[in-house]
C-alpha cells in the first residue's frame, strides 16, 4: 500500500530558525517518503490551514504555541533541539571588548549576566541604543527584514561594538559578522568568562497536528529527548512567577553518562561524581542510561549576586527532580531577598555581629 504524502506547513522566516529547520528536514526525509512543505506568510494563516484539512502538520517555536490560538490542536513531536544560546555579534570576544563599550541587548537577563562578567560595559535595549545615536526616525522606516543587516551595518561603521541576539538572528540574517556564543559551559582557557544559563524555551521546533493524528507515522523525524526537555522548561516556566519571567534562565538537557563523568572527571568535581553513583550498590558504579540536567538562576540588576540551582536526574525521575529543583530554587531566592532583623540569641563561638540586622544579600529589580 502507498504512503500518503506529508504535507508540512510553516511561515515565512520568524527569526526563530523554525523555518530553517523545518526545510532541512524536510529536505532530508523527503527522500525517504512523500512529503513536501508549503510555506505560507503567516502563522495564523498555517494553523487555519491545518484545521481545514490543507496540510498534515504546522512546524512552529515553542513561543507561538503559547501565543497562538491551538484549541483543538496537539503537538505530536519536537525537532532535535537547536542551541539555545544567544550570542554576541561584533569583531571582539566579550572579554576583548573595550571598557567602557557600548553593547545593545533587548533581553534583560542577557544584560544581566553580561554586567556579570564585564560591569563596566554599557549595554542598551535597541530603543535606546537608536536614540543615543539618533537614528529612530531611519529605524523606523525600514522594512522589518531590513531592520538586523542595518544594525549590522552601523555596528561595523564603528558606532557600537556589539550586539546580543538569539543565534537564529545571526543565522537567519546570514549576517557575515563573526558571533561569539555566550555558552552553558564555563570557558575554562578564559579566565573571565562566566555561563550564560540562556532564557527558557529557545531553540524547539515544535510539530504541531490536528487531534489524532498518527505520530508513529513521524517518528524518525522527532527527538523524543528534545520533546522532553521542552516539556520540562514550559512545565518550569508555567510555575514560576511571571515577575520571574524575564529574569531567569532555564535549561534542560538529556545526555549520556559519560558526558557527565568526563566533564567530572576533567573538573575534579567529587559533588557531581556523587550524584551519578548508583545509590543501591557500593560507590563508584554508576547507573546505566542518560541523564537530565536542570539548570536554573537569576541575577540581580548589576549581576553581582546570582542565585543558581543545578540538578542531574534519570530521565524517569526528571518531573519530580523538576519540582524538588523549582521548591529549592525559590527557597534560595525567598533566603536571598529577605532581610535579616536582629535577634537577641547569643551564640557560643560567633562574634556579636551575627546579631545584628542584616540587609536582603539581593535585589531583584532595582540597583544595589
């Protein structure tokens, strides 16, 4: 019997990468199948489509599921998860950037933890940045694809040295500019770069289908790992207050073992080793399989205080380390951002001063 054709809906580039993606795989299980994408101009206009029988799946972010009238709609599979990290675009490293250097960043997280690493940059959202150098009215005559190769442009004019955007930005724009990736992992050859944990639910690539639709008939072109990690970032970010929202960065990753016994084992880190012990034998043997790893933290405004929690669980165990990991989280934030009143109990062994009103170790939205 025939296999039916797949037809795949997407809109027109989003800077999201979905548009990207969706054409390189369908591109390369096209070969294997019947199945061809139709790209329509906007979103609203793929998901009517898809409800009146004009296409078997819409390809959209994980940002549009949310935004997007879906009623009656599923999500039947996730694409291998792009990188989520954002990146900065401009001639220098972050460490290489001149003090003092003017950085535009729109994601307040992002300026966060790049105050972090280098307080003495001047980091702008792009209105500022636009009316510090007086190109508003310019701006905003530009057609909304001519609006990144121009800030590109006037970056390599020498007016700014860099700009942070998603990477699907730099991507999608086909910008030439060289990008330096704010990454999960501490640069161990650099002595002043920092992780950058990046903001929630970047990077899916989501397949979206009418209710009941066949989702072992697309089962060589999801990652069920990525669709794992996308439920527990929105599961993460649907419980945390929104005030949180823009201030927190969230990542979930599913990998092997013996990504995190040689990462261990390279750092000399006994903490991380112990987590992975098979805890029903003697030490030192591990439990075979895959891990998940939690990471979540804020900063305050000047990006001198971070509250930070870490968690590695078996991908079974993974909603409940979800939960242990958003309860500790908060704790710590609720311990950090409280002030401390005096007390009169004396304490053998510690100076009087550890009786003495103490200020919040940190502040969420405003300067210390």
């Amino acid at each position: 019997m025939e296999e039916e054709r797949l037809v795949v809906l997407t809109a027109s580039n989003r800077d999201d990468g979905v548009r990207h993606q969706i054409e390189r795989t369908v591109h390369t299980h096209g070969r294997l199948r019947d199945m061809r994408m139709k790209e329509l101009p906007h979103l609203e206009t793929a998901i009517e489509a898809l409800r009146d029988g004009h296409g078997d799946i819409v390809a959209m972010s994980a940002f549009d599921w949310e935004d997007q009238a879906v009623d009656g709609l599923m999500i039947v599979g996730v694409l291998p998860r792009k990188e989520p990290t954002w990146v900065l675009v401009g001639p220098d490293k972050p460490e290489y950037l001149l003090p003092e250097s003017v950085v535009m960043c729109d994601h307040e997280l992002l300026r966060r933890q790049m105050r972090r690493m280098r307080s003495d940059l001047v980091l702008m959202s792009k209105e500022e940045l636009l009316a510090h150098l007086g190109h508003e009215e310019t701006f905003a005559s530009l057609e909304v694809d001519e609006q990144w190769p121009w800030i590109e442009e006037r970056m390599n004019q020498g007016e700014f040295a860099g700009f942070i955007v998603p990477r699907s930005i730099h991507a999608g724009h086909r910008m030439k500019s060289r990008r330096h990736t704010l990454g999960l992992q501490r640069d161990q050859s650099e002595s002043e770069r920092e992780r950058f944990v990046p903001p929630p639910l970047h990077g899916f690539t989501l397949l979206v289908a009418r209710q009941g639709f066949p989702k072992a008939s697309i089962r060589e072109m999801v990652d069920p790992s990525a669709e794992l990690a996308y439920r527990l970032e929105a599961a993460m970010l649907e419980s945390l207050d929104p005030v949180y929202h823009p201030i927190t960065g969230m990542y979930v990753e599913q990998r092997k073992i013996t990504t995190f016994l040689k990462k261990a084992t390279n750092e000399g880190d006994e903490t991380l080793l112990n987590t992975l012990v098979d805890p029903n034998k003697r030490r030192g043997v591990y439990k075979a399989g895959p891990r998940v790893e939690l990471l979540i933290e804020t900063l305050n405004p000047s990006g001198t205080v971070t509250a930070a929690c870490e968690r590695i669980v078996l991908p079974e165990d993974s909603h409940v380390g979800m939960v242990n990991l958003l309860r500790e989280f908060m704790e710590l934030v609720n311990l950090m951002t409280t002030e401390h009143d005096s007390t009169k109990r004396n304490i053998p062994g510690l100076p009087d001063s550890f009786s003495e009103p103490r200020p919040a170790m940190m502040r969420l939205t405003e300067e210390e």
